[in-house]
C-alpha cells in the first residue's frame, strides 16, 4: 500500500507534466485534450502500470464536477454583445443539430453494428456534444481567426449543446431500461429541464452578481472562494427541482461576466484557472478508466462511426440547421469540420456504465475512440481547411502591460488600447500636441515591446500602442483622435 505522500508527489507531478504538456499544444497545434488523455493512458495499469483505476461511477462523478465549472467559466469569458448576433443559430446548433447528429449515427449504428434501434440513438446521444476547447486552442496556436462571426457561433454551440446531449444520453438509458416507457413522455420532462435550467439560471445569474457585489467581504482573497460556492449551488438547487443544471451553470457565468462585477478581472482569472484544472484532472481520470486492449477490439466499427459522424451526420445536421440563415456554404462548412469532439461524449459513456447496462463496456470503447479520432483528423487540421474555405482571418493580439485597472462597480474610468496604425495623422506628433480632452491621459506605450512612460513631448511612432485611461464618457471622444 502507497503512503499518502506518494500519491501527493505523483498526483502533483502529473498536474505538473500536464502544465508543461500544454505548452505543446500552443506550439505544434495539438489539442490539450489529447495530451491529457494520452498520459491517463499512460500511466494506466495496461501500459506503465502507476495507477490502476476501473471506477466509472468515480470517473463519472469528477466529470460533472468538472463539467459545472468549465460550463461556467466558459459562459463567463462569453461576450453577450457578439454571441447576441447569433443567438437563434447557436440555439438551433445546439439542439436541432445535437438531435439530427444523434439520429443519423443512431441508424448507421443499429444497420452496420447490429445494435437495437434504442441502443444505436443512445450511441449517437453519447457522441453528440462538440467540445470548442479544443478548437480554440488550435485556433489561438497557429494565431487564426474566423470571418461571419463564426468563433461566436461555434463558441455559444459549444457551450449550450452539452445539455441536450446529457439530456438525450440520460433519456434513452432510461428508455431502455424501463420498457414499457415511450418517446411522448420524454417530451414534457424535455421542456420542464431547459425551462427550469434558462430560468434558474437567470435568477441564480442576478443574485450570484448582487451578492457578490453587495456582501462587502473583509479581504479580496474570500471573493472566489464565494464565487467557487455558487457554482454546486446553482447546478445543485436547478437539478432538485427538475432543471438542467449544466444549462443553469452557463446562464450564470454568461449574467456574471456580462454584469459590473467587483474583482471581476481576477475572478475571471480564477474561473480560468479552476476551469483548466477540472479539464485536466477529468481528462486524466477518464485517460486512466481506458484499458488500450479494449479500444483495439473496436477499432473498426470505431473508424466507421467517426467517419459517418465527421464526414455525414455532421455536415446534415450543421447544414439542415443553418438553411434559412445568411451564411454561406463555405462558412456553413466550416462550422461543421470544427465540430470537435471531446470530454463530455466520454463521461457521457460512463452513465451506461454506471447503469449496468447491456454493451456499456463495448460502446465506451467506441465513443473512446471515435473522440481520439476527431481530435486527430478535425483538430489537427483546422487551419488548413479554414484557409482552403477563405474563411479564416489573421487575430490581431493585444499587448500585455505591465499594468491593469481593476475597476470596482462604481469605477467611471476605461483603460483603453489603441494602436497607431501606418498612414495615421498622428504620426510624428509629440503628445502635448494631441489636445487630449480632460481625463484622459495616455498611461504607457508599447514600442516594439519595450514600454515608455509618455511625456508630453514624446513623439508617437506607426505601430505605438498606447494605453489610454478615460473617463467612461469620453470613450468615443478618444476613438475618434485616434481613429
């Protein structure tokens, strides 16, 4: 028997390991998900044998913890004015598209895997989720951006379509399980769950934020811990009255990141960093429940699954969906090669699992592998269908200062960055000759990476990015000087 401080020292070094593994995936485009599942595997009992876990119903229980707060920090990094834009495809993305995705697998599985017509839907459920973790990461490692508003769009599917396929997943293992049951009842306990999750999370969204705002805490330290608090809470309290709680949690971070926020800076900062660890802690558990022997059985009706899933169910589903809006073939094509797949369809697997239930064994090892082999086939090559489609656009990164305003609620100031673009009229002028209204002051600049401390006969060179505090009402008045 291992003494405690041996798990500790292990547990600690493969956080670390992972931390480190990360850094890969910004430099070779490699998703973080298929690292942190690779050293799970790793480490397991059927390759170096460190640690040796078959608990599902633990697997199960880290995945939701975990799933809570990376919904959460998602919806709080969301900005409700550009997703706002495309608020009704998303919604359609992540639930017509989720069900369609869901059918075409659902029959494919049950003609070619000789599975029954309720296994073969609750196998497509289970793959039906798409995971933009992954896709950003990508995306922000190779420095590329997508035109239409298309990173909004995949972003606001990504974070509302896990609740439809839990639903759907949660519905169907019922079904099976009780057969006398049938698809009419599923209806109203659909639309009690999404109701109840849009209205708790509203409500929980407000009071969370008013709280937060209002309890005057004695030291800045206990503010995420308060916010840590309010996440079970708000997943918890939704779940006991019947509502989806993982759509509850999104509303909340989406209300609290969109609201005047005390601290809110660094507890967006906190949230990011609470999210990373639940994606690697569940990533590595769930790396460790897979036993290598088991997902080579299934390799075949695997590869055949995950090529119906990327290359058919997708695109219907993505294309049905999206045929009455204003993007085109390109952009719509687009949206369906990101469709990645990643830790969600896997902790979904584990409910059949937990259940007991007929082929489990078999149809984790499937979804195992049909998540391993979007990751490698879509993530990998992102970039390269972005620009064969001439729909991505190069990201502009924003300096970072050595400096930051955490504004409290009550705070009427704006750090604004602006960068003097070529041609500008501003060039060559010193400062002082800018006539800057009152309260506004240019804080530093950024030349070339090296930061100066302005004066007022400083003379402003092409690419200056300055960082300008202002009063809140004389934003615009800034922009238009240095338009």
């Amino acid at each position: 028997m291992l003494e405690f401080e041996t798990y500790l020292l292990l547990g600690s070094l493969l956080l670390l390991i992972s931390v480190f593994a990360s850094k890969a995936s910004d430099n070779y485009g490699i998703p973080s998900l298929l690292i942190f599942l690779c050293i799970g595997i790793g480490i397991g009992s059927e390759v170096l044998d460190f640690i040796y876990f078959d608990d599902p119903q633990v697997a199960q229980t880290l995945g939701i913890i975990a799933l809570i707060y990376i919904l959460f920090s998602g919806g709080m990094d969301t900005n409700w004015v550009k997703i706002r834009r495309v608020l009704y495809m998303g919604i359609g993305l992540s639930t017509i598209a989720v069900l369609l995705s869901a059918f075409v697998v659902g029959i494919f599985a049950h003609l070619v895997l000789n599975l029954s017509i309720l296994q073969g839907m609750l196998l497509g459920a289970l793959v039906s989720s798409t995971d933009a973790a992954a896709v950003f990461s990508v995306l922000r490692s190779k420095s590329i951006g997508l035109k239409y508003n298309l990173k909004e769009l995949i972003e606001l599917e990504s974070g509302t379509n896990d609740p439809m396929a839990i639903f759907l997943s949660v519905s169907l293992i019922g079904l099976l399980q009780n057969d006398g049951a049938g698809f009419i009842g599923v209806i109203p306990t659909f639309f009690q769950q999404m109701i109840f999750g849009v209205l708790f999370g509203l409500v929980f969204g407000n009071v969370f934020t008013w709280i937060t705002n209002n309890i005057n805490l004695g030291y800045d330290g206990l503010y995420p811990v308060l916010v840590l608090a309010f996440v079970p809470i708000g997943y918890s309290a939704t779940y006991l009255v019947g509502g989806n709680g993982f759509l509850a949690v999104y509303i909340i971070g989406l209300i609290m990141g969109n609201s005047s926020l005390i601290h809110k800076k660094s507890l967006m900062q906190f949230n990011d960093g609470v999210a990373w660890l639940m994606q690697i802690t569940m990533f590595l558990a769930l790396g460790l429940l897979v036993f290598p022997s088991a997902i080579a059985k299934v390799w075949l009706p695997g590869l055949l699954l995950a090529a119906v899933l990327i290359f058919i169910a997708r695109p219907i589903s993505v294309y049905i969906t999206l045929f009455f809006t204003k993007l085109n073939f390109r952009a719509k094509t687009m949206v369906s090669w990101v469709g990645l797949r990643g830790a969600v369809p896997i902790i979904l697997a584990t409910f059949p699992l937990v259940a007991g239930m007929e082929n489990a064994e078999t149809m984790f090892s499937i979804v195992f592998f049909v998540v391993i082999t979007s990751i490698v086939i879509q993530g990998t090559t992102i970039p390269l269908v972005a620009r064969l489609l001439h729909v991505d656009t190069p990201v502009k990164l924003k300096a970072r200062f050595p400096i930051e305003l955490e504004p409290s609620i009550d705070t009427k100031s704006v750090l604004k960055e602006i960068e003097i673009i070529e041609n500008s009229p501003l060039i060559d002028k010193k400062i002082v000759e800018l006539d800057l209204p009152d309260n506004v002051l240019i804080v530093l600049i950024n030349r070339g990476g090296k930061f100066l401390v302005p004066r007022g006969g400083t003379v402003l060179e092409p690419h200056d990015k300055l960082m300008i505090l202002s009063d809140r009402e004389k934003i615009d008045i800034v922009r238009g000087i240095f338009k």
